[in-house]
C-alpha cells in the first residue's frame, strides 16, 4: 500500500500554506514525511502548489479545487491500489496509530479513525474499488466528505484518550499555537 499526503487546497482559515509552516524546526509536511516513512515504502504529495519538500512523487490533482475528495481520487487514479490517506495538517499522527490502523481495517471498505463522535476523514484507508463511486458522486457536486462515507459504509476505527493528542488538526493559527505547546511540552 502506497502513503498519501493530502496537502492542496486553499488553507483560507490559517492564512497561510499549512504544509510549509515551521513546528519543532520543520514544516508541517515533513513531520508527516517522517512519521509515515517508519511504517510505508513509498510515500506520495497529492496536490498543485509548487513548494513540496520533495520533487519527485507529487501527484497533480485531476481536477482542482475538489478538496480532499479531489485529492484522494486523483491518488487513486494514479496508484490504481488501496492507499492510506493523510492530511498534511495532523504533525503528531504517529506510526503506532498508522499500524493500529492497518491492524483494525476491514477489507475492501474505508477505513477511518473516529474519536468519539468525531470522524477524521482524512486520515485512514481508501480501497482502489471505491474510485468509481468517488468519481460519480465529485461529478454530482458533492463534496461532504462524511456524506460520502455514509454512503460507502465506512468503517470507523475508534481511538481512546492516549491518543488525543495525536489528532490535533492544524486549521487555524490557534490550533498552531497548541502544536506549539505540545511540541515544546515534549522537549522538556
Ligand atoms: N490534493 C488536494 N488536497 C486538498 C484539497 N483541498 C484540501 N486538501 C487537503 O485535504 C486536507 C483537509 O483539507 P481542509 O482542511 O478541509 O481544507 P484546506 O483547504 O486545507 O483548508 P481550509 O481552506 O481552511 O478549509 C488537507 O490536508 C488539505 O491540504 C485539494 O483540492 N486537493
């Protein structure tokens, strides 16, 4: 299975491009770079900026402005295999999550993780079948992200306390100021 870094988009409630802000004294992008690199071979950019840490496995998307839907489908067409997708903006997402995740999934549906009642569509196991479903229903104007995985019967993959922190998803520059705090609290 190949790693997918969603990082495109339009980063309107930050600001700013996400991916290349600096935490800990690297981007956004490389803590994920990193993080996926102890558990996959081969790790993919999806999306069109031009400042990806790295230049080569950067997967254009197809059609733009599509979202992370738009992304993930753009992945798929290029993999033609199941991927495990992440967001570029979730730096703390750690491998030991990653495994729980590749441990726990059902095969041939989506797999992602839940926290309660809060669902992280972006980060978890997109099945190559789901392409042409995902295709149809971006082409019907529907880019709800949960309403797509209702319809698909996702699988939820439920995680507890320990890893809370783990999902902290940096929209906004408030929720960067607490990436910065976690950061700074581990390195005492
Ligand atoms: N490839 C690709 N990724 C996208 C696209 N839109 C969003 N993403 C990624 O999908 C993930 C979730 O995106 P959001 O946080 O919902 O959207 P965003 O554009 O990053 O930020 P906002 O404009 O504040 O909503 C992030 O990792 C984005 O980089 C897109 O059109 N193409």
């Amino acid at each position: 299975m190949k790693a997918i870094i969603l990082a495109g988009g339009k980063s309107s409630r930050m600001g700013q491009d996400k991916a290349s802000m600096i935490l800990g004294g690297k981007t956004l992008i490389q803590h994920i770079i990193d993080n996926l690199s102890f558990v996959f071979d081969e790790i993919f950019i999806s999306g069109n900026h031009s400042n990806y840490p790295i230049s080569k496995g950067i997967i254009k998307d197809v059609t733009t402005q599509k979202g992370p839907m738009g992304g993930i489908r753009s992945a798929l067409e290029f993999c033609q295999e199941d991927i495990f997708v992440c967001s570029c903006d979730m730096p703390f997402v750690s491998s030991d999550l990653i495994e729980n995740i590749l441990q726990k999934k059902v095969e041939y549906r989506i797999n992602v993780v839940r926290f309660g009642e809060k669902i992280y569509p972006v980060v978890g196991i997109y099945p190559f079948s789901i392409l042409n479903d995902l295709k149809k229903t971006i082409e019907n104007g529907n880019l709800r992200m949960t309403s797509f995985l209702e319809q698909q019967n996702a699988h939820y993959i439920d995680f507890e306390d320990s890893f809370e922190h783990q999902l902290l998803n940096i929209n906004t520059p408030e929720n960067f100021k607490t990436a910065e705090k976690i950061i700074k609290s581990k390195l005492k």
